[in-house]
C-alpha cells in the first residue's frame, strides 16, 4: 500500500509484466506478455472468445495486435507507455454486464480479424489502422451501462449537460482524451502536428459513430 500510494498502481504493475531492459522496447513484446502459439492462432481468427481470454490474457492479446500491425515500431511506442494507457484504459471500463472491457477487447479482435481477412491493411494508411484499433479499444470507455435514451430519461447529470449530443459518446471521448495526453500513456507523443491532428478527427469521428 505504501508503494501503490507513492508511486500509483500502474507503477506496481509494470515490474510484474515488463522488466526493466524491455521498457524501451517498441519492437519485441514483454516475455511475461507473449501469446502462446496456440493463442495467436485464435488472436486473428475468427474462433474467438473474449470470455475465455478474462483476465491477463487480454492485455497481452491487445499488445500483439498492436505489434502485429507493427504500430509500437512505427509509432515509437514503448512497452512502458503502451502498458500504462493499456492498464489506464482497462481500468476506466467499469464492472457492467456488456459495455467492460472483455467488450472492448473483443471489438478490437474482431475488427482486426476483418481488417487481416479483407486485405485492408494494403488499403489504409498505417495512422488509420492505428486510429481505429486505438478507437475500437477506447470506444465505450467509461460506460456506465445503459444507452443515451435510457440516460436521458433519467435526467442522469451527464444526460442533462449533454442534452443536444450523444452525451454517452462524448464521455467516452473525455475519458479517452485524458488517459492519451497523459505523458505516460501517450501513444501519440511521437506522431507528427498533422498526423496528431488527423487521428484526434477521426478518433472523435469514429467513437461519436458508434452511437
């Protein structure tokens, strides 16, 4: 407890999952966050899951999609700070029946087996494809459980200051803006003024999509 209050959780974490020489890694994923052969096979398939995956599993399938797309290297992310906004996102999504973060992962899966199946990888830039699995895993951060009309008549407060928007939408948005500028779980630090400024539209774009 003394070591979480001085440091914060995510830094009690980290030693777990990542020594200390794979932190600065953008190309070779954490022995201790390495899928098995068998898990990859099912990590780009369509013989997926999430439920069986509950728990550590999941935070290693999220690095080695990332890594298979190869956006650690190409985007100079480090092991660290990609698992400082992995564990900052997870821990956002709250314990509710769907909208958690088996959900988000499971949409990220999925998306990434349509995007392996279809080839449209040869079709999207390298900064879309890492939009829309950084979106896809962001997307219903935060969610509290029910839909925008159900919020709404219940007159909760975020229904109430939102009332012209998909407020829902807009939360995940907050939420997901706070943990991607923070300096240690900043996936985006080292992307150029116009290719930051083209993923935060179509971020933005993408998650108020999903309404």
């Amino acid at each position: 407890l003394k070591s979480i209050a001085k440091h914060g959780d995510v830094e009690v974490e980290l030693p777990k999952y990542v020594n200390e020489s794979e932190r600065k890694e953008t190309t070779i994923i954490p022995a201790k966050l390495a899928l098995k052969d068998e898990e990859i096979n099912r990590s780009l398939s369509i013989d997926f899951y999430a439920p069986d995956w509950e728990g550590g599993n999941l935070t290693k399938l999220i690095f080695y999609l990332f890594n298979y797309f190869g956006f650690l290297e190409d985007f100079n992310i480090s092991n660290e700070t990609f698992f400082h906004f992995i564990y900052e996102i997870k821990r956002n999504y709250k314990q509710v029946a769907y909208h958690n973060w088996a959900h988000a992962c499971d949409v990220t899966q999925f998306l990434s087996y349509e995007i392996k199946t279809s080839n449209a990888d040869k079709i999207f830039t390298q900064i879309e494809l890492f939009t829309l699995l950084t979106t896809a895993l962001c997307h219903d951060v935060n969610h509290y459980g029910y839909d925008n009309n159900n919020s709404l008549n219940s007159e909760i407060p975020l229904g109430m200051l939102f009332k012209e928007k998909a407020f829902k939408e807009t939360h995940h948005c907050f939420v997901a803006i706070s943990i991607l500028t923070r300096n240690e779980s900043n996936i985006m630090a080292s992307l150029s003024p116009s290719d930051a400024k083209f993923m935060w539209n179509l971020l933005i774009k993408l998650i108020y999509s999903t309404d």
